[in-house]
C-alpha cells in the first residue's frame, strides 16, 4: 500500500515518515528531499542541477522527480507500507504516481496542517542551508499555489485524512500508526 504524505514544508511529514519506518516492519519511508539532498551531498550532476531549485525554493522539474522514484513505487508489493514523504507535489506528479503505482495499492493520502506562524518557528529552528527567512517564503508560496491542490484531488478520491500536526510528535505519530493500521485492515 503507498500511504501519500502531503503538506507544507516543515510540517513534520520527514518527522512522521521517519519513526513509523522505524517501528513497524514492513513500513519503507521513501523522501524525495532526502534523495535529492544525497544527489547534492554526493556532487553529482543531477543533485548540482537540483541545488540550485532547491536553494531558491523552488522545485526541482518533474521529469527528474517522476524519473527518480518511478521504479521504486512500482515495486511496492501489497504487504508493503511505502510512506511517501514529499512526493507528489504537483498535479503533473501526482498523475506519474497514479500512472506507476501498482492497481489499487494508492489507498491513503494524509494532509499534515499546521498554521504558518507554526511552520516558520519549526523550519527556522531546524536550520537546514534551504531554512533561511526569504527561502521558507518562497517555498511557503510555491505550497499553496502548486502543491496544496492536490489536497482536494485526494479528497475527490475519498482517500483523503487530515491530522493536525500541531500536537506532539508522540501524539500524532501515535494517531497516524492507527489510521495506516485501520486502512490495511480494510483491504
Ligand atoms: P523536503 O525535504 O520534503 O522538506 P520539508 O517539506 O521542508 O520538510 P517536512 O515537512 O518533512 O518537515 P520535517 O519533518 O523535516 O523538501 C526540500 C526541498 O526539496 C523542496 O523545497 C524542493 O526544492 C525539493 N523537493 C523535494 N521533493 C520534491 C518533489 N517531489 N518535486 C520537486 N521538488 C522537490 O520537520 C521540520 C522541523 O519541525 C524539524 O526540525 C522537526 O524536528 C520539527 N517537528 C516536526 N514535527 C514536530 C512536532 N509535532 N512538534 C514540534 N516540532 C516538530
């Protein structure tokens, strides 16, 4: 089953995505921010082309997104819980998911929200390169104007489920463990 997290930077989808992998067999936490980021560490011509889109805050093209992570969602067998965090991000995206996703196995999408005053105090505390004041802006607008319409596109789809991410890590972990877990119980 892909699980598809979706939200504005800094909500804690990496936070999230990271301790349910580690605790539940089977979950696979897949970051396309965490790849790109490898690319950038790693000097290579892709992660140089990406650098500079993502210091600006901007996003990396899709034809690159789309190529990176196509093969591994198409290996998703359906015991699997692949958490996809940061991927789709665009409408273009989330048709090339839909499209390399096994039948069926696309079966929740979950929309962390958290008020912006919120989001800016956790991305300026984090202090990532791409975490400076003007940056998170830019990323801020870039959410509401490319990525936050998908939200209704998985709601027309009736696999739409918000968690408030203000509360406790512990506690929303805690209540997106359950609603994965109810979810793969239904099939
Ligand atoms: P990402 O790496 O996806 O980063 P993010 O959205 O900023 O962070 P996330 O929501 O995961 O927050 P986190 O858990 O870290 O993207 C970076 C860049 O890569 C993008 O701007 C773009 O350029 C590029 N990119 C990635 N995917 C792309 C795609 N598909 N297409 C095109 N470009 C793409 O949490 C943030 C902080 O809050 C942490 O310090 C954490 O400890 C804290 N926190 C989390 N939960 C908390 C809680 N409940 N309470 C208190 N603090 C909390």
């Amino acid at each position: 089953m892909i699980v598809v997290l979706l939200g504005p930077p800094g909500v804690g989808k990496g936070t999230q995505a990271a301790a349910l992998a580690g605790q539940e067999d089977g979950w696979t936490h897949l970051s396309t921010g965490d790849l790109l980021r490898a690319e950038v560490e790693a000097g290579s011509e892709l992660g140089r082309a990406a650098r500079r889109y993502m210091d600006a805050g901007d996003l990396v093209p899709d034809e690159v997104m789309v190529g990176m992570v196509a093969d591994r969602i198409s290996r998703t067998g359906p015991d699997q819980v692949l958490l996809l965090d940061g991927f789709p991000r665009t409408p273009a995206q989330a048709e090339a998911l839909a499209a390399a996703a096994p039948g069926g196995s696309i079966r929740l999408a979950l929309y962390f929200s958290a008020s912006d005053p919120v989001l800016e105090a956790r991305l300026m505390g984090r202090g990532r390169s791409d975490d400076t004041r003007e940056v998170i802006q830019r990323r801020l607008e870039v959410y509401r104007e490319t990525t936050a319409p998908l939200i209704a596109w998985y709601r027309d789809q009736g696999i739409l489920r918000e968690v408030d991410a203000e509360r406790s890590i512990e506690a929303i972990q805690e209540d997106v463990a359950g609603t994965i877990r109810s979810v793969l119980q239904e099939a």
